[in-house]
C-alpha cells in the first residue's frame, strides 16, 4: 500500500497530523474523494482502499453482473482482507468509512483492537437495501456522521447508535468552481433549465409538469437511469449518461438555470432528501440554483438573495420565466451563492475539521459518546492507493 506524503498543516487542525485510512471510491467528482484530497490539504496522511474497485460496478453484461453477485462472498472476503493489511502497514489513527457497504462488523473490531478510532461518513437517505453488512457494522463504529438530518434520528431508533452527529454535505473547493467555458463547452452543455442527478419517480414527475407548463424551454437532464423515462415528453431532453468532475461543474454553470431537485422517501427511512450534495455544490460553483423550498435549505440559503426556492411546480415555472428574463438578477443571485458558500463554510474542507475535532473528542473520551469538539455547520488498491490531492 501506497500512503500520500502529509502536507504542512496550515489550518491549526485539532490534533496536529494524523494518518487516516479512508475506504472511499476514487472516481473524479466523488465526495468521498474530495473528503480525502481535504483532510490531506489540513496536513492529514490519506490511504485509501477503493470498495468500489472489488464491486466493479461498471459491468453491462447480465452475465457478468450475475457472476458478481455469486461471487460477493469472496469479494467481501478479500475485501476485508485488503482492508486489514492497510491497516497493518499504515497503522492509522482513524478509520475513517465512507459508506463501506462491503466493511464487516469483524474487520471495524479487528482494526480498533489495532488502537484506531473507527468513524463512518454516510451520504445516503437510508442503510437499508445496501446489503447486509451496513446494519451489522454501524454498532461498531465509534462515531457516524449522516448527510440527512433525520439520519440521527433514523439510526438511533432502527440501530440503537447514540454517537451520531448530522454533518450536510459540501462543495469541492478543487471541482466546485467557477470554470470559464469554451465554445465547445457552450454547445455542448448550454440550456435554459439543467437538472443533473439520477432519476427518480419525483424527479421525473416535476420535469415532465415544468415542461408541460413551457414546451418549449430548453431542457438539459443529464444523469443515471434516465432511460426509465423513455418514450415519454422528457426522452428528447435526456442525455442518458453522466457527468463528473469538472464536466459535472461545467453542466450546473453552463445553463441559465440548475435545479436543485431532491429525492424521495426510502425504505428504512423517515423523511426524502431536504438537502442534497447539489444544494451546496450548485452556488459554490456559480451556478443560479432554483432549489426546493424547506425549511433546512433556507439555514444555508435566503430565497431571492443567494439561490431561487420553489414551493410547487407553478412557482418553478414563475420563477424560470422571472430569472430566464432577467439575466442581470440571475447573476446577481448566482454570485450571491458562491459568497455565501465560500464565506460560511460549506465546504469539503469545514466537514473535514469537524472529523478531525471529533476523533480528538472521541480519542480524549476515551471513545465514550458525546457531543463533537466543533460543531458540523461552522462554518487502487491494486493494493491501495494514494489520494492525491490534485485532479
């Protein structure tokens, strides 16, 4: 295993330099990967093992993907393994698990035994239907961070965890920025309206409504799954494939508007989204973010000052046809966004400080439960490989 070089620590982190082995995937534009590119930007050493990398998820054949799934036993199995020999060659002070749907209850004891505090960083609505192993090995952490603020909620009622803490999402300072485009870059991504994420049902509904009100607008929808919307009024609008990284940055500035669009309710869950990762890293990008009003998005953001909100799809298509009109506002408000994003500390970085404050307060307890140090808003493996803190 490959650990990164540790950078000066030029941010007074709590706990001075630490050697933090990460299970994160690796793709450009991920959040776990930003999460390690900020703790080593604070001066930390990343490691990280890839789960993704052992899922392969990229398979189309359906008999690939079948012999994936007979297969999980032993990917799990050498998985784990991986895992236990970067911890026994990096000898880390944290864990640190970013969703870790493959990370055995047995593998988290193993290496705490080691003398590792273990957190886990969870991203999604719910941790039910990402397999088996998630329910048994959140107990055994000795900290969860949740994405979604009923999470804490949601985990202390099905899984009986009290150290849990609500930390939202935030920009990459390195990908969520604002990019000067190209003319290829103009004809590629250039649209009235853009919504950028997976399909949902939700989703699906209020851009059909929003398209009917204005037939004619321009519409951009990039995103996984978007097929299950084929043959309907949106099939002409959707690109069927993702984008990532900068791409990503470029389909939410390019456009004249991005939505802000939030999932539904899930199994194992009590509430759908009420923030996203997109709701932080639209502004921060310079983007004009038309977001979903509730009350959770207006204690980052004020409607009509730094992102547009909407209550209903009449008041999405108001606000469309008030912001496409007004290209001066829209700038404005855009600009707006990005100060506010910068300047109150909504990004990868400040959700880094909160996880290096809570392993000192975890580690000072002795890794009894309790209230975090600093609070959440202030502000290849071939064998493993190193996080680089550059694209």
């Amino acid at each position: 295993m490959v650990a990164p070089e540790a950078r000066p620590d030029r941010s007074g982190t709590v706990g001075g330099t630490l050697r933090i082995l990460m299970v994160a995937e690796l793709w450009h534009g991920s959040d776990s990967l930003a999460l390690a590119r900020a703790l080593i930007r604070l001066g930390h050493s990343v490691a990280v093992v890839s789960d993704e990398m052992f899922q392969a998820p990229g398979l189309r054949s359906r008999v690939l993907r079948a012999a994936r799934r007979l297969a999980m036993p032993l990917i799990k199995r050498d998985f784990n393994a991986e895992l236990l020999a970067g911890a026994d060659q990096f000898e880390p002070h944290l864990l640190l698990v970013c969703k870790g749907v493959l990370v055995r209850a047995e593998t988290i004891r193993a290496i705490k035994a080691r003398g590792a505090r273990a957190f886990l960083w969870w991203p999604d609505i719910s941790m039910i239907g990402h397999g088996p192993e998630v329910p048994r090995a959140v107990p055994h952490y000795d900290w969860v961070f949740t994405t979604k603020s009923f999470g804490v909620d949601d985990l202390r009622a099905r899984l009986g965890v009290d150290a849990v803490t609500f930390m939202p999402p935030g920009f990459d300072p390195e990908t969520h920025e604002p990019i000067v485009p190209s003319a290829a870059d103009l004809e590629r991504y250039r649209a009235d309206l853009a919504f950028v994420g997976t399909w949902s049902p939700k989703k699906q509904a209020i851009l059909e409504a929003i398209l009917a009100a204005r037939p004619t607008l321009d519409l951009a929808i990039w995103g996984d799954q978007w097929e299950k919307a084929a043959g309907g009024p949106l099939a002409r609008h959707c690109r069927l494939r993702p984008v990532y990284g900068r791409e990503y940055s470029k389909a939410i500035t390019v456009p004249r508007i991005a939505l802000g669009l939030l999932s539904e309710i899930r199994a194992g869950a009590s509430d759908g989204d009420r923030i996203t990762a997109r709701t932080f890293q639209i502004p921060a990008a310079g983007g004009f973010m038309l977001h979903e009003r509730n009350p959770e998005v207006a204690r980052y953001f004020t409607d009509g000052v730094d992102c547009a909100m909407f209550a209903d799809v009449d008041e999405a298509v108001a606000l469309v046809d008030r912001y496409l009109a007004d290209p001066a506002a829209r700038d404005a408000v855009a600009a707006a966004g990005r100060a506010r994003c910068v300047a109150a500390g909504y990004s990868v970085d400040d959700r880094a400080r909160t996880i290096v404050a809570q392993w000192s307060a975890t580690t000072a307890r002795g890794g009894r439960p309790g209230e975090p140090a600093l609070p959440p808003c202030t502000g290849k493996s071939a064998s493993s490989l190193q996080a680089d803190a550059h694209p």
